[in-house]
C-alpha cells in the first residue's frame, strides 16, 4: 500500500498585488522547495460551475505525504512570512490527504 500525498489548497483574493508576488512569492518559493512541495494548479482562471462563491485564485500544492504538509505550514520559515501572504491577500486554506492507493 503507497503512502498518500498531502496537499495544501488555496482559494485566494489578492488585494496587494506587489507585495503578494514581489515580497511573499519569492520568500516562499524556497521553503516550498524545501519541502519539496509541487505546483499543480496556479491559476486566476477560475470558472465557479456550482455554488455561489467568488473565487479570485486557486492554488494546489502537492507534497510527499500529509505530514509533509503540515510541516511545511507549520515550520518557523513559513510562519516568519505568513504576515506578507496575511497583508496582501485573503484566503481559504484547506489541508487534505490523498487517496491511499492499494
């Protein structure tokens, strides 16, 4: 039995476009690299097809288990830049394990 990926999903607003992709993006594109997360989706082409929210941005990260995962958000050099992600933008984080394939 294969050990389930973690992932981390995000449904953004992000009202602080300079600080967002000038100041967050870059300090926490290492830290993803650390934890040897992957992009899977990164897009504001969001078409909301059930359901009435708004959704500006999705991110979805995948990382080597759920525990990876949770490290990742919880590690001191992420939360030392969460306050950037905080200031410029507005979210809904969600931690979610993969499916156990057998």
């Amino acid at each position: 039995m294969s050990t389930p990926k973690g992932y981390i999903y995000a449904e953004l607003d992000v009202t602080d476009s300079t600080t967002f992709y000038d100041e967050y993006m870059p300090a926490v594109r290492p830290i993803l690299a650390e934890y040897d997360a992957k992009f899977l989706i990164a897009t504001n082409n969001v078409k909301v097809i059930e359901g009435g929210r708004d959704v500006k941005r999705i991110i979805l990260l995948e990382f080597n288990s759920p525990e990876t995962a949770h490290a990742f958000f919880y590690s001191k050099a992420y939360q030392d830049i969460l306050d950037l992600r905080l200031r410029s933008s507005s979210a809904h984080l969600y931690h979610l394990d993969g499916v156990t394939k057998g």
